[in-house]
C-alpha cells in the first residue's frame, strides 16, 4: 500500500491536475457548447478538486436525482475526515491516463470513466467504515452497484494507482485486499467460496494484471507482477511474476516485466 512519502508526492500534483482539468473543460465547452453547464457544474465553478469529484460523484451516483444533495453531504463528510483520499483519486486519474490508450487528458476519466467514479465513490465509503459510520458507507455501496455495476464492500481495502478498465460486473468481498499499482479489466471477482466469515477474500499485491471476466476465489494471495488470464478461475495462491490461466487456472509461465499492471499487455 502507499507509503507517506508516495502519498506526498501526489498530494504535490493537485494544483497542476486541477488547472489542466480547467484548462480541458474551457476547450470542450468552446467545442461543444451544449456541455456548458455540465463542466461549469463539475469543473469550472468549484474551488478545489475535491468539491468537484463531490459533485460529480453525486450526480454519477443518483439514480433519480432527488438524493444529491443527501449523497453531496455524505461524501463531502467523508473527504474532511481524510483528504488523503483526494490524492489517492489523483494517482487513480494518473494511472488511467498512462494505461489506457482510449485516455486522451484528465478530463476523460474525471468527467465520463465509471471505473473511476467507482473506485473513487468506494474510496469515500472506505473512510466512512472506518470511522464507524457502516450504514452509511453501505448505502454508497447500494448506490454503486445499482447506478455504476461495481460492487466493492466498503471494508475492502485498495492501495494507489488502480485502474477498473471499463468495470462493469467488478465485485469485491469484505476482506478484499488490493495493493498499489493493480489493473483490472471488466467482470472481475474477488470473492470468497462459502459461509465461512473472518478473513476469506484475496490479496492482491502490486504490479498484477487481471484479465476481463476473471475469478479470484477465496483467501488467496496473488504475488506481485502477476498475471492472471481473462476469465481464469483462480483458487490457488499465484506466485509473484507468474502467469496463470484457465478453468481451474495453472501455471503457463513468468512475466516478461516487473509489473504487468502498467503495460496492459494481456498476452500470455
């Protein structure tokens, strides 16, 4: 997960991430000026990066509108309890642009990518369970299933640099835990295989690809650099910098780099 240091270094990018997302917004809205106020709303009138996500989130969250304001309150008491999620969104955006080729500028995810308003709107439920506040972090959790199609229960755990490439169909159970610099493709589960409670969904550590439509099952560890094959079963630890594949998954070989997570090369 991040360390303090990695944190501070992206907490030092906010003023130029927040004036190129205004700089972006101003060209789209002379393009394209029936998107006017939806930028105003989201980029061009708020003060900060995080009044702006907050807006955003609300609205990507509502299903009929009429709880935006509830869902504002919520998640904007969540970013005071601890702006540090701000900079984890941050380095989410960062991780986007330098994995995904469809990523042109910030604006992209910021604006339209539901894999990053999702991972964004269970970073904000994630604060809420640990400040004791369940019912509400599993009401953002409600809202993300029903309006986005990812499902992360608030406890899980989620380090920096997180891509969710495209998302829909993500899942990930109480005990999730998730590493820096992870990629997912859509469809992918991290969930446990029975009724047993206590500790009993996967760990995932840095640098691993996972494939689309992908199952990791059970109180695993996949090793870091991994790679995991699109729609592969997974029910046994993966050693680090291995890839794996199938139904059940095997082993099939090493990783050709140290993290497959950054390059997106699904190629087995």
């Amino acid at each position: 997960m991040a360390d303090a240091r990695s944190i501070a270094l992206v907490c030092a990018t906010e003023i130029s991430l927040w004036e190129e997302l205004g700089v972006r917004a101003l060209a789209v809205a002379k393009a394209e000026p029936a998107l006017v106020p939806l930028l105003k709303r989201y980029v061009l009138e708020p003060k900060n990066f995080g009044e702006g996500i907050v807006r955003r989130l609300a609205e990507r969250l509502s299903s009929s509108g009429h709880d935006v304001t509830l869902i504002v309150q919520v998640l904007s008491e969540a970013v005071a309890a601890d702006p540090e999620v701000l900079a984890q969104m941050r380095a989410d955006i960062r991780a986007t642009l330098e994995r995904d080729p469809a990523t042109e500028h910030a604006l992209i995810p910021f604006l339209w990518f539901k894999g990053f308003h999702a991972i964004s709107a269970h970073r904000l439920a994630h604060v809420l369970w640990k400040a004791g506040r369940r019912d509400v972090a599993m009401y953002l959790q409600s809202l993300s299933s029903e309006n986005l199609a990812v499902d992360i229960h608030p406890a899980a755990r989620f380090g920096v640099g997180i891509l969710l490439d495209h998302a829909t169909g993500f899942v990930a159970g109480e005990t999730t835990v998730v590493d820096d610099n992870v990629s997912f493709l859509h469809e992918v589960t991290l969930g446990g295989t029975g009724k047993a409670r206590g500790d009993r969904h996967p760990k995932i550590r840095s640098g691993v690809l996972v494939g689309a439509g992908a199952k990791i099952l059970g109180n695993i560890t996949i090793g870091a650099g991994a790679k995991i094959g699109a729609g592969s079963v997974v029910l046994k630890d993966v050693a680090a910098h291995t890839s794996v594949a199938g139904v059940p998954a095997v082993m099939i070989g090493r990783t050709n780099v140290d993290a497959p997570a950054l390059d997106m090369d699904h190629s087995l």
